[in-house]
C-alpha cells in the first residue's frame, strides 16, 4: 500500500491532517473514511491495521485527526459531538472534490456514533461500519466519573485520560446529551456493520445490540472476541479489516458493470511489491492487484500466518507447470482433463556439485509429482513429462539469473502535503 499525507479545512476553517491509504497501484475500488476514538488520533495502532487491511483490499480510506487532536489544528477544549460530525462531512467533502465521493464511513467508539450520525449527510454511502460504539453518545459522561459533575458546575475542567491531560467544556456533555440516536439509526440509508467485542470493558457489548436493534435491514452484527476495547493486538485489527473488506465488498459499486468496463487508468505501479513491517515476518504482498500474505511458521519466530517464500516459489512452478501442460495438451487436443502439480524443497549434500566453493556444500533440490487426470495414452503422458520441464518459471530458476538491489531515493523528505510514506 502506499500512503499519502494530506490536510483539508473543516467547517471552522481549522486544517486537519490526514493520511490516505491507496493500493499499491493507486486505484481503488472505492473510498473509505476513517473516525478515531474519543482523544484518539489517527495513528492509533488499530485504525491503521485496519486502514492497510482495506487498502490491501482495493479500498483507499482517508484517516484523519478531529480538531484539536494529534497533527490537526484546533483546540480541543472546543470540541463537540456535533464538531466531529461535521469533521467527518468535510473530510467526505474532499474525498468528492479531490478523489471520489466516499462510499463507506468507519468510526471506533464515539468516532462510529460520528460517523452513523454523518452518514445521512452524504448521498454517496453505501455502508457504514460501527466498532465498539456506544448507541448513546451520552455514554462518554459516565466514563468521565465525577469530573463530569464538576464540568456541569464549573463549565469545564481537566480530567486525566489514558495518562494525558484534556480540558473539556460543558458545551460538550450537553450536546452528547442533546443527541437521539434511535432518530439516526432510522435515518441511515445504507448497509450497516456492527463490530463489538464481548470483552470490551470500556463500551460493553450491550450498546452493539441497542445499535442493532434500532437500525433497519440491511445490518449484520460481528463479536470480536477477544480483543479489547482498541483492538491492541495486531491480529484483532487486522482481523476486523478483512471482516470489513469482505462485507464491504456487497454494497460497494465496485462490482457495478460500468466500473468492469471502464477504461483502466494507467497504473503508478505494476511491479509485484512486499512490505514487512517490525516486529515480525509477516509480510503484504501487492502482485497485479491481489492482496497476499507471507510469513514463517511459528517454529522459525514468525505468526504463521501465510506461506512462507519457499513456499511461494515452489507454487510459482507448480502454476505454471500446471499452466503450461494444460496449453499443449490444449493445441494438441488431447483429452487431459486436470493437472495435479505437487512439489517439495529441501537443502541436500552436493557431493558431486563441480561448483560449490566448499567440499560438504549443499544445493536446492525440487521434487515435482506431476499427475495427469484424463484419457491419455503413455505416449502423451510421456510428452507432457518432458514438456513440463520447459515451463517458463522452470526455465528461470534452473537458469542463470541475475538480481540487482537498489535503495529507492527518498521523496517527500519535508512532510508536507501530497508527500508519500511507505
């Protein structure tokens, strides 16, 4: 995936930064936006995870940091419930002015109550989904315990939150109060996610069944047990950004006829690309737009969480072995119906390897298994042997093959707007 640093001005005229996740090849199938939790940013763990795990899925989602949090200008003291939703209204404004109008809204915690009371206000949604959201925004009073008294009283006050100091102000309890949740959820004109996880402590799960009630069909309901409420674990998020994807992909106009017909724009990118993110190997893979995953089995300290490369190697050769006899068999018309390619890797001594630049050495050795499902006679299966030996892929990794590595030169050094971030 790639992403972009960009900013757009709210209804108060204050800039807010955001980040743009695109494919790999920048064309996406739809647009997304993102809403943080309360005191949230944008760069939470989670809403990122989930951020890469819909861009990796052709879904380009602009995250971005409400007035008065994280990179974005504003006082936060100033904020309201009402403030966020309309945050979330100029960032779907710039997505339709600058890319495409968005077509799914996605809010954690008081950010998914933002974005179901936003999504009536833009045309263009077809589906919203709401993570760990409470149905009355008014929950967030009773997370403030008794400082919440002492901001009716005094008309705001500090309060300590995740071990960071916020000033809040009357004006937002009164509008949380203000707000008539059941009025919005039949007002929403588009599918409807709901994701809550029944260890939730901060939003309990009972909020997720108040949501689900009151919304109309087309709705669906998701646990996310075990994740707690930020969905810290790595998995969890990425586990709800293909729940997301996967639903999305009912409702979004990606698969309407005009989108299958229309003119590919010329792509950035077509390289086949691979990123590896800290902390582990796993690794998302964009080849010719399709989303893979790699990583090592558990034994050798990854998450076994996709093939490993050898394993990619070994099934790029038995694709095209499979490929290639299948086409022979094809011009010459005979009758085989299915070819099953198996394949192994091990490393074995070389005791007669010419080449090796140490007595004891070990080569790669590739057991191929080819079956040939069909009426052939011995003769064909034979020639289909023989011609399995001449696949391309067999070609390259039996011969010669030279790779160059070159660091790519860095751009958008300065972070300014437009820059791209790997």
């Amino acid at each position: 995936m790639r992403t972009q640093r960009i900013s757009f001005v709210n209804r108060q005229g204050e800039r807010l930064a955001a980040r743009l996740e695109l494919p790999e090849d920048e064309r996406p199938l739809a647009y997304a936006i993102f809403a943080h939790c309360f005191t949230c940013t944008k760069d939470l763990t989670a809403v990122v995870q989930i951020s890469r795990a819909l861009s990796s899925r052709r879904i380009a989602v602009l995250r971005f940091d409400f007035s008065g949090l994280g990179e974005s200008e504003g006082e936060f003291s100033a904020t309201t419930f009402s403030s966020e939703v309309t945050d979330v209204l100029a960032a779907a404004r710039y997505l339709e002015e600058s890319y495409q109008a968005p077509q799914l809204l996605i809010g954690h915690s008081l950010g998914g109550a933002a974005v179901l009371a936003a999504a009536a206000e833009i045309p263009s949604v077809r589906g919203v989904v709401s993570i760990a959201a409470p149905f009355r925004p008014a929950h967030l009073r009773g997370l403030l315990g008794a400082s919440a008294a002492r901001i009716e009283k005094e008309g705001e006050a500090t309060v300590e939150i995740a071990g960071r100091s916020f000033t809040i102000r009357k004006e937002l309890l009164e509008d949380l109060e203000a707000q008539q949740p059941e009025v919005t959820l039949q007002r929403l004109n588009a599918a409807l996610l709901v994701l809550h996880s029944p260890k939730d402590e901060i939003v309990p799960i009972s909020n997720a069944a108040e949501i689900y009630r009151a919304a109309q069909h087309p709705k669906s309901f998701v646990s996310l047990d075990p994740a707690d409420h930020l969905m810290s674990e790595h998995r969890d998020s990425r586990y709800a950004g293909e729940l997301i994807a996967a639903w999305a992909g009912r409702y979004l106009s990606q698969s309407e006829p005009e989108l299958l017909t229309a003119e590919p724009a010329p792509r950035l990118d077509n390289r086949v690309t691979a990123h590896t993110f800290a902390g582990a190997f796993r690794t998302e893979i964009f080849a010719n737009g399709y989303p893979l995953v790699a990583d090592e089995p558990l034994s050798y300290g990854g998450g076994n969480e996709g093939p490993s490369p050898y394993e990619y190697l070994l099934a790029a050769l038995g694709a095209c072995t499979g490929m290639t006899v299948q086409m022979y068999a094809k011009r010459k018309g005979w009758p085989l119906e299915e070819a099953v390619v198996r394949l192994s890797h091990r490393k074995v001594h070389a005791d007669d390897c010419r080449d090796c630049p140490e007595p004891g050495a070990k080569i790669d050795l590739i057991e191929r298994e080819l079956e040939l499902i069909g009426e052939l006679d011995e003769d064909q299966r034979q020639r289909l042997v023989e011609i399995a030996e001449h696949c391309p892929v067999h070609r390259t990794i039996t011969g010669e093959v030279r790779v160059t590595t070159r660091l790519k030169e860095e751009t958008g050094a300065s972070g300014g707007e437009g820059a791209q971030e790997k």
